[in-house]
C-alpha cells in the first residue's frame, strides 16, 4: 500500500470514475506479477489520489490484506484520522463483507466497483451490506465502471494458474518438448477453454490438445480434423457455431499438444488409433456425428472411416479461403527441436481455413449432412 503526506499530493483535477478505476487496474497487475489476485484499489478524496493499495494475503500471510483494507489503511495515516468522510474508494473487484463492513465503519461517501463477484460480493451480488437500513451510515455504490477490463485480469491471472496445475498434474515425458502458452496469446479469433487427455492406451503418456465447443451430448456434433503442417487453429470460425458441437483436436506433434522429438511415432495409422480411443472418450455411444477434413487432412480422415464407419454420418472438406495466417501456423514450433512431425508428414500448410462467412454457410451444409433441420 501507499500513501503519502497532504502537503505533497497535487492539486484537485476533475477526473471521471474511468481514470480513477484504471489506477486501480494497475495496483490489480501488480499485485498478479506479485502472485496474488490481482485486486488494486484506490482513495480518492475532492480529486485527489490520497493512497492506493493492492492484494496482500499472501505475502503478509495476513487473510485481512485485501486491496480495499490496505488502501483505507494508508488513506487513514495519510489523513490522520480512521473516519474517512468525503473519500470514495474505487476497487477492480465488487468488495466482501469483510471490506464492506470496513468501508462502512471507515464512513466512505462512495464506493465504485468494476466487475462484480457472485460468489462473495457484498454489495448486491451476493448480498448488500450497503443497502441495510438498520446500518448507521450509508455510502453510496456504483459498480460495472471498466467491469471488462477489470474481469479480463481475474480471468488471466486463474487460466495461468489452471494451466501450471494442469501441468504439474500432466507431466512432460523426456522424449516430447511441450509448446510454451505464450505462443498462443496473440491469436485472434481463438479464446476457447482448452482440453487435454495423457491417458489413452495409444498416447504412450504424450498429451494432446483439443477444442470442445458447442450444444451438448444430443446435439449434431462434428470432429474437425487437421492435416500434416496443420493444427486445430484451422477451424477457429468454425467453433461455437449455433447448433453444432464443435470437437477439435490437435494431432500429437502439432498445435497445442506434445511434440514427440524423434519422427518415428509419425504414422497416420498410429494417429488414427488415438483418435478413436479419443472419440470414444469425449463422445461415447453410437449417435453418428460429421467428420469434417481440411483438404490436407483428408488421408487421416478416409482412415478414420474406414476403422468406424458407423461411427459418422457424413464427412465433408472444409472450405478454404480465409486471411493469411502465417504466423498461426509457426506458433507451435519454436525452433526445429519441435519439428519432428513436420519432418515426418509434410511442411508448414499455407492454407488459411474457412472465413467466417464460409463458416457460418458450411455449419448449415454439416447439419444437412446429418439430418438436422436448419430452420
């Protein structure tokens, strides 16, 4: 937290809620880079910036230290006294009863929040403190000011966590290189939750990385599938379209999964096999569903319909045609040590996938294919 004395703080300056939450953004980024939640609040009193404070639980080993308390800490010693009149304070996160009751009992005019907490916000998500008319003082609140942005650091900062459980609990074999997830934050157009499975009897412990979007189990449903040179990134227009579960996986060696180093396991054949036991994971029973292929994919894909011809109603070429994507398509590999499935099978492809207006015309040819009405 920080604080400094009045005779130092600069003049008033009319600002609106966005500058002061923006403030509290960049306390929230801090305390992330410290590895707390990333929270940051601060206190603002006639226009100026009285002190500012962010998540420290876990470094002070102090289950109080949320960003609101550290900052109405520093502003009471900036001013001199625990009663805070005619402060607001403006915090990333909705406030918990804890911060709530502090906030309260400090007698803040205002409170403003950016993105709300429905599981332990105190002023309205879960319940609301400020609204209780037994209650002595009353601050006014406001939330949802940079909800977005506020939300989007949350949501970081615990996919990298779930990520670096997920990889303590799926180890790297000795023999595979596993793509740093950085290479993949750049991508447009491809934000959807990951999924991986280590355990197939055909995997030999190497993991692999797919894409699972859309309606449920009943749904129509479709396996998109990639070729040599190629990964599910291919497909991006393509998932989360409206009636159509999208499953798409990255072939091993490719996109988001493990890359075997030596070239030896690179056979279709063996591909093949972890895709069957895959499916018969991630959509067991016997309702078929469409095999949809890029152009390169498509010796994978006549293999697959050969072993489990029942298991797939259909199978279509995706169209091509979308904007160029060179840089997609060298994202998994970081240096040749990745590149043992490019050794095997084929090159980098240069095509693009479909664009989203051949996406959103192929999605309604998919469900045709399977007998599902398009009205």
């Amino acid at each position: 937290m920080t604080t400094e004395p009045l005779s130092s703080l600069p003049s008033p300056v009319a600002h609106d809620d966005a500058h002061w939450m923006a403030l509290a953004l960049a306390e929230a980024r801090l305390a992330a880079e410290a590895g707390e939640v990333p929270v940051g609040a601060v206190l603002v009193r006639d226009g100026r910036l009285i002190a500012s404070g962010r998540n420290t639980p876990v470094a002070q080993h102090d289950p109080s230290a949320h960003a609101e308390i550290n900052a109405l800490r520093a502003g009471a010693a900036a001013l001199g006294n625990y009663r805070l009149d005619g402060c607001e304070l403006f915090v990333t996160l909705e406030p918990c009863a804890m911060c709530s009751g502090a906030m309260l009992h400090s007698r803040l005019a205002r409170v403003v929040y950016g993105a709300a907490d429905p599981k332990t916000g105190a002023a309205g998500s879960v319940l609301d403190l400020f609204a209780e008319p037994r209650l002595n003082h009353h601050t006014r609140v406001q939330g949802g000011v940079l909800a977005q942005e506020c939300a989007g650091v949350l949501q970081a900062f615990f996919q990298q966590r779930r990520s670096a459980a997920r990889a303590q609990a799926e180890p790297l074999r000795d023999d595979a290189l596993r793509t740093p997830s950085e290479r993949f934050d750049a991508l447009l157009a491809y934000g959807f939750a990951p999924h991986y499975v280590q355990d197939l009897p055909s995997q030999h412990g190497w993991r692999m990385h797919y894409v699972d979007e859309g309606a449920g189990d009943d749904a129509a449903c479709c396996i998109c599938l990639h070729g040599p040179g190629e990964w599910g990134y291919f497909f991006r227009h393509l998932v989360g379209a409206p009636g159509l579960r999208t499953l798409v996986p990255d072939l091993i060696g490719f996109g988001k999964s493990d890359k075997p180093k030596r070239e030896t396991p690179h056979r279709l054949e063996w591909h093949r096999d972890v895709l069957l036991e895959w499916l018969h994971r991630v959509r067991p029973g016997s309702t078929p569903m469409a095999l949809v292929h890029s152009n390169a994919g498509s010796g994978l894909a006549a293999l697959l319909m050969a072993a489990a011809p029942e298991r797939f109603a259909a199978a279509l070429a995706a169209p091509e045609g979308g904007e160029r994507i060179g840089d997609a398509w060298r994202a998994p590999f970081p240096d040749r040590g990745y590149e043992a499935a490019l050794r095997a099978l084929g090159p980098i492809a240069t095509s693009s996938g479909p664009s989203p207006e051949q996406a959103r015309t192929f999605v309604l040819q998919v469900r045709n294919a399977m007998g599902y009405s398009n009205a």
